[in-house]
C-alpha cells in the first residue's frame, strides 16, 4: 500500500492553505497597510449598492421558508427578535 499520494495530497493542500493565510495577513494594519480614515470608510459605503436579502430565522422557525407558512407564522416573536 503506498502511501505517497495522500502525504503528497496533505502537504499540497496544506502549502496552500498557508499561502492564503499569509496572502490574507498582508492586508492587515499589522503588516504594514494604512487604516482608513472615517471619511475614507464612508465615501467607500456610499458607493456600495443597496443590500438585499436576509438571514434571519426567528425562534419559532426551523428554517427560512417556515417563516411564511400560515401555521407558523409569527410576528410579535420576529419584531421582538429582529430589534
């Protein structure tokens, strides 16, 4: 049983994952990256589209699309959940 492909396959993986993760650390304040500036962060969320969509499920749902259903419909526990 040879066992070369799977330590090849680890190490492989394991060299890239790495490398994004140092990709990723290069952007930080830490490595040398200015911060923004307040007015910098806004004019940047200025030029963003509107968001859309959600990812709340209240309480009382199992999932997303049990929100809507007439049987467990729920309002009071969504407008206290989502303030």
């Amino acid at each position: 049983m040879n066992k070369l492909p799977s330590i090849a396959k680890w190490f492989t993986l394991s060299c890239a994952a790495g490398l994004s993760f140092l990709g990723l650390a290069s952007d930080s304040p830490a490595a040398g990256a200015a911060r923004w500036t307040e007015a910098n962060a806004k004019e940047w969320h200025a030029k963003q589209p509107w968001l859309f969509g959600f990812n709340f499920v209240p309480s009382t749902a199992v999932n997303d699309t049990e929100i809507w259903q007439a049987e467990s419909f729920d309002p009071k526990t969504m407008d206290r959940e989502s303030t």
